[in-house]
C-alpha cells in the first residue's frame, strides 16, 4: 500500500476530530442545556475568542444555519491578523492577549446576569485574557463552558501570574482534539509539523452544541429564528429571517446596557 499523501494524512486525522467530537456529547449535551436556558430566559450566551480562536466564535452566531441568542466578544486588537507585520500587526495582538486586567475592561461594557452562560474559546487555554475572561465570568456567577486543545494545553506552559489555565476556570471543558502545537501533517526534510486542527474540531463541537441548543429552544416553544438562504426558502422568507434574527439580537444585546454603571 503506498503511503498516504500529505492531504491524505491531514484528512484522516480530521476524521479522529470527527471521532473525538463524538466522543464528547455528553458534555455537548450539558453544554447546549445551559446556553438554551440563558436564550429561554431572554439572556444571552458570551462568546469570547482571541486570535484565530474568534473563529468558532463568529462560527457560532452570525451565519446560515444560526440564530440569535448569542454575545459574540471580539475584540480586532487581539484578532486582526490582515496586517501581520506594522501597524495592527501580529506581535501586538499577541502581546495583547497576555495582558493583565484587559479582559475586565471588556466585560465593563456590559451588564451580565447568572441567568446568562459564557463560552471561552483557547487552543492553548494559556493566555490570560482567556483565562481571565473565564474568571470575571465565574465571579458574576455565570457558568462558563471552555473549548480547548486539551494535548495542547497540558503540554504548554501557563502565561497566568498564577500558574493556572482556562481549564481550570470552566465549569464545563470541550477537547478540539487537536495536538500539541496544533499542527498535524509531519514531513519527510521538515523538521516542524503543518496544518492545523484545532478550528477544525473546535466548528465541529460548536456546530454540534448549535444543534442541540435548536432543539431543545423548539421543545420549549421558542423556535429560534435562523439565518437561512434564499436557495432554500425563498427570498421573501430568507430576507424575513434575516430582519428578525437582527432584530431580536439588538433586543437581547439591548439588556445588557441597560442599567450599566448604575449601583443599586
């Protein structure tokens, strides 16, 4: 048997995501129980990601296949890779993103409530905004979700004052499954892996938790209203779900500048 091609090998171990995935729907379970409960009691879900992590976050809420519910967190200084190099340029963001206390400056915008949930998206869960995202929303009593890259985390070293990681500020923790270092493709004359699998198996579970949250949001007659195209349901019908999904977003985001700054 020849041996498989450089392709050959990423796709197959994008199919062990698939079976790690799986493997996870217990948590998958719990997970979407806690966020249809905070869109049920007209609150919302926190999404927070930095760098590449934004993308389960914006995979998550708005696209085809979602629907409102959800408080996507993410902030361009620590995910606006365009640049690479000068102005807005990676080391910024990077530098950013281990910086004491900024996670509390975001969550400042906004007036949360327990009856809200949080996800924490990290392939390392090392960095501490993440980190300290997790910790801000555990102290306002909001039971926080995280998707980690668990080989990936154990075997990296905490950037925390403390030591400690994201898994060790989540109420619920999710394995992307990806390796340490994330990249998954080893070549002959290349001493260093390539192409990662981390966004992969994290848009896996975060698409598997959206499905679970739908139904559970229909079985308690809220059906959510989703993101659909014209191809599917028409023009008039896609441009109403559209209008309404946004609609009922800025009513749930609403909420949460309602009383902010105010004391009693």
């Amino acid at each position: 048997m020849s041996k498989p091609s450089p392709a050959q090998d990423y796709l197959q171990r994008c199919r062990e995501l698939v079976d790690n995935a799986a493997d996870q729907q217990p948590q998958i379970e719990t997970a979407a129980t806690w966020f249809a409960d905070s869109i049920v009691a007209g609150r919302v879900v926190h999404l927070f990601g930095a760098g590449h992590s934004r993308i389960p976050v914006e995979e998550m809420w708005p696209r085809y296949g979602s629907f409102p519910g959800f408080n996507p967190i993410v902030e361009l200084s620590l995910t606006f890779h365009n640049n690479v190099v000068g102005a807005n340029g990676q080391r910024q963001a990077m530098f950013l993103e281990n910086t004491p206390g900024l996670a509390t400056r975001i969550l400042r915008n906004f007036d949360t409530s327990p009856n809200d949930s949080a996800l924490v998206v990290s392939s390392s869960g090392c960095n501490v905004v993440p980190i300290e995202m997790a910790q801000q929303f555990q102290e306002r009593g909001i039971q926080v979700v995280a998707i980690v890259s668990r080989q990936h985390c154990e075997a990296s070293t905490s950037k925390h004052a403390a030591g400690i990681k994201l898994t060790d500020c989540a109420d619920l923790v999710l394995d992307t499954g990806a390796p340490a270092g994330d990249a998954m493709v080893t070549l002959p004359g290349l001493d260093t892996p390539v192409s990662p699998g981390s966004t992969v198996g994290g848009c896996m579970l975060i698409n598997a938790i959206k499905a679970e949250v739908a139904a559970r949001l229909v079985a308690a007659d809220q059906p959510p209203r989703v993101l659909t195209a014209g191809c599917v349901v028409g023009t008039e019908r896609a441009t109403e779900l559209f209008e309404s999904a946004y609609d009922e977003h800025a009513r749930r985001l609403a909420r949460l500048y309602q009383v902010i700054g105010k004391s009693g």
